[in-house]
C-alpha cells in the first residue's frame, strides 16, 4: 500500500559574504570554481567539478573524503539569472545508490558595499537533513572567498 502522504520540507539559510556578488556567482557557476571549494565537510576533498550553467543544463561534483569513494552530486538547472538567482534540481549519489534528492534556489543580493548575502533554499523529503552538508559547504565557501 503507496503512503497515504508526502513529507516535504523546507530549509532556509542566510549566509553575507565579505565579496562582490559577481565574485560569489562565479564561485558557483565555474567549474574551476566549484573543484576548489564545494564540499560537504571540512574534512572533504573535491575530486572533479563540471558546470554547463543554463536553464537545462547540468553540473556533477565528486566529493568525500580522501581515498574514499566519492559522493557525486548531480543537478539541472531550472532558472539562471545572473548575479539574481540560480534554481535547480539536485541529487546525491554513493556507489550508485541515491541517498538525496532536492530542489534548490539561491538567491543573491548585492549589499552594495563588496558583500553579498546569499539566501540557500531548499525543498524536499530529506532538506531538514540536508543542512549537515550545506551549513559545511557555506563555510567553505566562505574560505574560499576570503582567499
């Protein structure tokens, strides 16, 4: 028997960086980019990175720990406004097996002084979970930034 319900969560974070708006679009639009610093934990490596950002188009990332096997994240971009906001469909993977799967908007707002606040949202069955990678993954946004 189906269940009778759908769980369906959403996780906001809000997040201002010491950097221009272009530069934090950039940090997760180029696929250069995202190798250096997009990661789940703090004791996560980036083994390769693709981006091809536009509405239809996809990014994989491989990430985990050194000489473990990666976890690989795949999305399809739904919305790309530049510097505004980018929106996609998003998956994560370990040997094959999906273990996540949600919708993400960010939202990026020119403070007008060199910093930017970035608005994360998320929806879907396992977002209230989700922040264990995400919160990590800001913060090494954040040093990569600061670099």
């Amino acid at each position: 028997m189906a269940e009778p319900y759908r769980i369906e969560c959403t996780l906001v974070l809000r997040r201002i960086y010491d950097a221009p708006v272009e530069r934090v679009w950039a940090a997760w639009t180029t696929a250069e980019a995202l190798g250096r610093w997009y990661m789940a934990d703090d004791d996560h490596v980036v083994h390769w990175a693709e981006a091809d950002v536009r509405a239809g188009g996809g990014y994989r990332v491989a990430f985990g720990k050194q000489g473990a096997t990666p976890y690989i994240e795949t999305g399809v971009y739904s919305e790309v406004k530049p510097m505004t906001r980018l929106a996609w469909e998003a998956g994560v993977s370990l040997d094959g097996k999906d273990m996540i799967g949600e919708s993400i908007v960010l939202e990026f707002r020119d403070l007008g002084d060199g910093r930017t606040e970035l608005v994360l949202t998320t929806t879907g069955e396992e977002s209230w979970h989700s922040a264990q990678g995400w919160i990590p993954c800001l913060n090494s946004l954040a040093r990569y930034l600061a670099a």
